[in-house]
C-alpha cells in the first residue's frame, strides 16, 4: 500500500513563535530585539501554512501526476495572494477568505512586518538630533520628529497585544488546515 505524507515545518515554527511570544517584553529603555526573531518566525510560520494548504489541495484536486504543476502555480504567488486564494481553494468554492476580518488583517500586518525586517533598507535622517542642554552634568539632547517617527514605526515597536493578534491567526490558520476547524467556523473565512 502506497500512503503518502506531508512532511512539514510549519508546526515547529509555529511552536517557535509561541516560545518567542513569551521572551518579547521590552524593559524600560530599550525595545526587545527578540521581536525580530518573533515576526521573522511568525512569517515562516504563515508561509509553511500557507504552502500545506497549497499542496494539500492540489493533492485532493488534481491526479497525482500533475498535482504539482499545479500546485507549483499558486506557490509562486506572494504570501497576501496565497492568503486570498486559500478560502476558496481549500474550502472547495464555498468560502472565501474575509478581508475585513481582524485575523486577516493580523496576517496582512504580519507580512508587511516581515517585509521590513527582511528587506531592511534604512537611510540617514538629516537634523537627528538637537542638543538641549544639560541634564545631571551630562550634555541632553533630543531627537527630531522625522528620528521619533522612524523609530516609533519601528518593526520593534510592534505592541505585545499585536503580537498575540497575530498568534491567534496562525493558529487559527492551522486549525482549518489541519480540519479541527471548518473554513465556515473560521473568522478568517466568510461563506460565499
């Protein structure tokens, strides 16, 4: 008998994200740099999910000597098209996926987060900093708007309550992957 398997990393990255989840508290001065790491695995994370789903129903679809050719058709779009195509290719036609919902939205931030830590492309500011004087003997200064701005914008700067956000959604994600959920149940579906 011939039982074919789906080996995949997607569940250990997921585990990943959840321990990294625990180890993002920033302290009182600084951002955690662990955040990184966070929104770099979460995005793995998706990636291999959405990749599963792909495969997964390319698999149930098509004969299996051309499963994946076309399979290999949705893999190459970016991660937001794959999240739009998945509703609908995995729940059959009956589901689409809920761009209005908050776990949708979650993921479409996650991406863009893990685009600028990836793809990083930072440039000097002119003017970022002003001294101010003095502070317990000690020369103060303070930074522009455009220096404040930039760092507020930060991927670190990613509140921890956006974070779980995000948890939610990859393991709600999972679940309609690995049937515990309908892709009807799932906020991240609506039914057409």
């Amino acid at each position: 008998m011939n039982i074919s398997t789906l080996v995949s990393s997607s569940k250990g990255l997921l585990d990943s994200a959840e321990y990294l989840y625990d180890h993002i508290e920033d302290d009182d001065l600084f951002r955690n740099p662990n955040k990184y790491a966070f929104i770099l695995s979460c995005a793995a994370a998706l990636e291999s999910l959405l990749n599963d789903g792909i495969v997964s129903w390319a698999f149930h679809t098509f004969p299996r000597d051309h499963y994946k050719r076309h399979a290999t058709a949705f893999l190459s779009m970016n991660l937001g098209k794959k999240l739009d195509a998945l509703g609908y290719l995995f729940s059959s036609g009956s589901c689409i996926t809920d761009n209005t919902s908050k776990q949708y939205q979650a993921l479409i931030s996650l991406i863009k987060l893990r685009n600028e830590v990836a793809h990083s492309k930072d440039f000097f500011i002119d003017n970022g900093t002003v001294e101010v004087g003095y502070d317990d003997d000690m020369r103060a200064f303070q930074l522009s708007n455009d220096v404040v701005s930039k760092i507020n914008k930060s991927p670190l700067s990613i509140e921890r309550e956006r974070c779980a956000d995000i948890l939610v959604s990859l393991k709600d994600l999972w679940a309609v992957l690995h049937h515990d959920v309908t892709p009807e149940k799932s906020p991240l579906f609506k039914a057409l």
